[in-house]
C-alpha cells in the first residue's frame, strides 16, 4: 500500500533542520533519532539562503554532509524543495516577485511565503534551484521522497492582488470562457452595471466599494488553485524525471480552506499534511465545540477529520502527516502544553485513521527567529522533551500497512465552501462548520467515515451523506442519481442551492436535485445567534430551511418559529433530505438511515472514539478525565487502547 521511498510498515520521522546547528553535533543527533525508533528526517525546505547564498552560486557541501551523515545512521531523506522562503538577493533584484494583499498592500521579506505564485520570473527561478537540487540529489540512495514547497496558503498567500496576478487572471478567464458574453452570462453581469466589454476590463475582487459578485470570488478562488497547482507541478515535472522510484508529495493544512488538494493531489503521489491539534483549538470554538474536557488532546474530531480528508484525496495511495505537534506551538492564540500521552494518542490516532507514517516537528526547539517558542523532540538544552520520550515509549502497530474500510461516506467539495461562505446569510454558519457537525455526529454513532470529492467513485458505500453540496452540475446530479439506486443517500441544508458558475437554479433550490430529493424550497432561516427552534422534539439553531414535497414523505416539521408546522426532515425512497441545523436530530435520522443499510451503531460520549484498520479497532479518550467504553472497560484521560 506504501508509496514508492515509505517503508512497508508503519513509520516515523522527524522535521530537522541541521543548518540550524554546529556540524560536529550533526552525528549525536541522527544517533539519537534512531534510538527514539525514527526511520527518517525531512530537511532543506527553508534552506534556499544557504544552498545559494548568492545567485548562481552553489553550496552543496554541508546538505551533503547533513544527508550523509543521516545515510550513516540508516536514516532516510526526504528532501523539501526550499521554494517557500526566496532569499533576499532575489527579492532585492526583483522586488515584483513580492504578493500584493487584499488590501493593495505589497508585503516585503523578512518571514516566509512572500512571492505571488503567477509570477514568471519567480517561477525560472524556483524551476533552477530545484533542478540543481534534484541533479545532485535525485538517486541519492538515503533520498526516500521529496516535499514540494511548504504548506500551500500558510500565511495568507493563497492569492496576490497585484499586476501579475491580475494579468494571469485576466488570461485565465479568457481561457475559461472564451467570449465575454458567456462571462457576463455567468457572473449575472447585468446586476449592478458589472459587463464587461474587453478582457482587460475584470478586475480583481478586493477593494470593492461593496461586497464583489460572488461568481467572482468564486472564478478567482479557482484561478489561484490553479495557479499554485502549476506553480507545483513545475517542480513536480523536474523532480519525476531526475529521482525516479521516490515518492512527491506535498504538506497540506488542516481545517484550511482557501486550496482545492483535489487539484493540487492530481500530479502528487499523495497529500500528506501537518498537524497541530492544540493549534486548532480556536478553530473549535469556531465549530461551537466546547474545549472545557479537551483542552489538553486537543478534539478528536477536529483532528480526525483532517486525516479522513487527506486519506480521500486519492483514493488508494499512501497518507502521512508531515508535520505532527509534539508539544506547545508557537503562533496559536494560546499556547499550553499538550497532556502527557497526547502525542502517543495522536501517533496512534493518526495511525488509525490510514496514515501510513508520522513526522514530528521539529527534532531540537529552534534558540533563534520566529520559533524559538516552539517545542522540539530535544528541548533547547538537547535534553529529550516530554513528546520525544512518549515516542520513544510507543509500542506501535506491526504488520504490513493495510487500508481503512469504511461504508460510509462524506462528499466534500472546495468549491461549494468557497461560494457559500461568501453568502453566509447568517455569521454564525459557515460549510466546514455544517461539515462538522455531520463529520462529528457519524463519529459519535461510532462509525468510521471516508471523505471524497462529489465526483468520485461512491460505489462501495452503503450510506452517502452530503453535508452542504452548495454546487450541483448536471453531470454531478446525474452521478448521485446513479449513486443513489444502490445506497442510501442523505443531503443537509443549501444543497442544490447554485449552479457551476455560481447563480441559482431558475426553477431555484434543489435545482437539477429537485426530482431525486422530491421536494422543493420554501424557505430558509439564517438565525440570529443565540436563539434557538425547535424541529422534531429537538433544538435547532443557526440555519433552518423548510421543504414542500413531491414526492417525499415528511419525517419532521419545525414545531416552533417562523417555519412553524413546515417540514424540516423529508425522505423520497432512501434520499433523506435534512434542512435543520440541529446535532440531535441530525443523529437521530443519521442512526435511523444506518440501521436500515445494515450499518451497527456504537454512541459514544463525547471525546470518545473508536477507528478500525486492518481488523483492529482503536479505542481513544480525548478528555481530560477517566471515562467508560460501551463494553465496561475504562479507559484513562488521553490514552487508547488498541483491540
């Protein structure tokens, strides 16, 4: 199941940064990381000042000495292409490299990821030093993989609003559309005086006296993940030809948004992405997860759901995490020190849910810079902090790698997040936040869960469930009406509700659906925060719509508030349509359409999971006290038992 460089089992490394650190220490430290039970070290990923100090000039000599020295402990490489930080001769030579933000401002160097992707000359650039770098090191022996750039987006840098960026747009449209009449058609460009007559006329969408049309946003939410995908794939192409049998992969983010990976997985062997639970906590309280019993591990489910995501990027290959946190970071709101044995949960968490190996960041905490707060395997005096020693410690699981089975399935789509979270309608929704609250109820009822983008191969499912598929194409329709003849399908609110470009169906939501979920919209209710509705015995808050059906059979009504009397819950053979926002009783019509696909229910209290792989099955504890499994057996704050 491995990708071509992984090993065959289950495996782990270390982030490392030997430029960091006198060299005679270089052969104590990859001792070190084979004794803690490491296979691997990722380096040279910001390293671009060092390997060129100056343009054209070369040296190669202490990458050599880091990566032989690592070779000499039986250590693999992988090898992070170090395009993510340009040097600053380079950006002093060619300041037009720089990315302008959406408030027109151009940012200048002196962190990292200060380039706009479309800029030609960056990307000459870029193509030089990574064909230096994959001619030197390409069949290195001790060279297992590579990493593309760093982290997609990080820092705000998914998009730049300046003159390049405008002028590969302005291209990228005409591509797409190919006749100004056909972009004017699907922008709606007669509202609001906005069609265009010449291609050099679309601006980008920022400094708008008002909100910009969200077909816009939309195109452009395109163009820059096709921008950064060829920006990529230009090293990807370099790197193919020059280390063949290594795997390329890139380090995604968790809960981030603004890059469709469906596009960027395309030319990759898989997408790995880097974790950091006790990073994420404002993202919880973001979802309305109460961290009150798992602040110390951090939500299983905010965790989880990224390894779902990134295992169905591509279907089949290998997974891992890149970069796992095994301590305190250093650019969250907050900052605390995970709980002991929480790296071991995440190790074995992460194992669970089908990845196939574990990075830890970063092998001895940084004395200089921006991370100097940051945690390490070694602690700044190379003592061995507390997630080195959980590692050392950690049993882990043996056996060739086998993949997760699940039955059920979440389609998830960049595209409808983008749109729809452009049009909120109430602040306190969001896509991810309605992904959510599917995602964690399915984990609660015990069930394992695979994600996949709404065009993929549903075949072997028995329940699909669409949180908020906002974009429906005809071919998409058609894809779920056949998914649907086999399975049973269930849709959540805002489903149907736009077109490929971004407007509303004519005969309006579900659109191109309305047959297959055999009803209608009547109404929808972007709540005020705070306040509450009822719908089938049960609360609803932050969004609710009301259905008239066709063909389908009401399960609920709303029993209180404006869509009083109408129906919330509707289902036309086995398509169950949900259009309350309400974590009750979205479980109970979830457990109800389980149990008729023949699917076993196991509630689980909150913070408690379970994930199966290869006929195991992992019992986790995220809370920050003792608690009961199903089976009586108890199990201790932040600890697992595997079974």
């Amino acid at each position: 199941m491995a990708s071509p460089g992984l090993p065959p089992y289950f495996s782990l490394g270390v982030c490392y940064y030997p430029e960091h650190w006198p060299s005679e220490r270089w052969p104590i430290y990859a001792r070190q990381m084979r004794e803690i039970g490491l296979s691997y070290a990722r380096l040279a990923e910001f390293a671009w000042s060092r390997i060129e100090p100056t343009e054209g000039n070369f040296e190669w000599e202490w990458l050599d000495h880091a990566i032989e020295t690592l070779a000499a402990e039986d250590l693999g490489v992988i090898l992070g292409t170090p395009t993510g930080s340009p040097p600053p001769w380079l950006l002093t030579k060619y300041p037009e490299i720089l990315p302008v933000d959406k408030d027109g401002r151009t940012r200048t160097h002196g962190s990292r990821k200060h380039y706009d992707h479309a800029s030609p000359i960056y990307r000459r650039y870029c193509q030089e030093i990574v064909a230096a770098m994959a001619q030197r090191y390409g069949d290195h022996p001790a060279v297992i993989g590579w990493q593309i750039d760093n982290e997609w987006g990080e820092s705000d840098s998914t998009a730049s609003y300046g003159p390049v960026a405008q002028d590969a747009f302005q291209d990228w449209l005409r591509h797409r559309y190919r006749t100004l009449p056909a972009l004017n058609e699907a922008w709606g460009g007669v509202f609001w005086s906005q069609e265009y007559t010449a291609w050099d006329q679309t601006p980008l969408p920022n400094l708008t006296m008002n909100d910009p049309n969200p077909s816009h946003v939309l195109d452009f939410q395109r163009f820059a993940t096709a921008c950064i995908t060829e920006f990529q794939n230009l090293q990807v192409d370099i790197i193919r030809a020059a280390s063949p049998g290594r795997f390329i992969t890139h380090n995604g983010m968790g809960n981030f948004e603004e890059v469709d990976y469906y596009q960027c997985v395309e030319s990759l062997d898989f997408m790995a992405w880097d974790s950091y639970p006790l990073g994420q906590i404002d993202k919880g309280l973001l979802q309305g997860l109460d961290p009150t019993d798992w602040i110390g591990a951090g939500h299983p489910d905010l965790i989880s759901i990224n390894h779902d995501l990134m295992r169905g990027l591509k279907p089949g290959a290998s997974t891992m995490v890149m970069e796992q946190q095994a301590g305190q970071v250093n650019w969250a709101q907050a900052n605390p020190l995970p709980a002991a044995n929480a790296v071991a949960l995440w190790t074995m968490q992460a194992w669970a849910h089908g990845c196939d190996s574990v990075c830890y960041f970063r092998w001895r905490a940084a004395t200089a810079a921006q991370e100097l707060m940051h945690s390490g395997l070694l602690r700044h005096d190379e003592s061995l902090d507390r997630g080195g020693q959980e590692i050392a410690n950690l049993e882990l699981p043996i056996g060739p790698l086998q993949a997760v089975t699940a039955k059920v399935v979440l389609l998830h789509d960049y595209e409808s997040g983008w749109v729809a979270n452009e049009q909120r309608h109430t602040q306190a929704w969001s896509y991810w936040k309605q992904m959510m609250l599917f995602y964690s109820t399915l984990r609660r009822l015990g069930v394992d869960v695979d994600i996949r983008h709404p065009d993929a191969d549903l075949s072997a499912y028995a329940v699909i469930v669409a949180p908020c598929l906002h974009i429906v194409t005809p071919e998409r329709a058609e894809h779920l009406r056949e998914a649907a003849q086999n399975s049973h399908l269930v849709v959540g609110p805002r489903t149907g509700f736009r077109t490929e470009s971004g407007r509303v169906p004519e005969d309006g939501q579900p659109g191109l659906l309305r047959d297959l979920l055999g009803c209608t919209l009547l109404n929808f209710d972007g709540m005020w925060p705070g306040t509450t509705i009822e719908a089938g015995g049960e609360e609803v808050t932050i969004w609710a719509e009301a259905y008239q059906p066709t063909t389908a059979q009401v399960l609920h009504t709303y029993d209180s508030g404006p869509l009083q009397g109408e129906a919330a819950v509707v289902r036309n053979g086995k398509v169950t349509t949900i259009g309350a926002f309400s974590s009750l009783l979205i479980a109970r019509v979830l457990a109800q359409v389980l149990a008729q696909a023949g699917i076993a229910v196991v509630p689980l209290d909150e913070g408690l999971r379970r994930s199966s792989r290869g006929g195991r099955t992992l019992w986790m504890n995220f809370n920050d006290n003792e608690r009961r499994l199903p089976d009586g057996r108890h199990i201790p704050a932040h600890d697992y038992i595997l079974d």
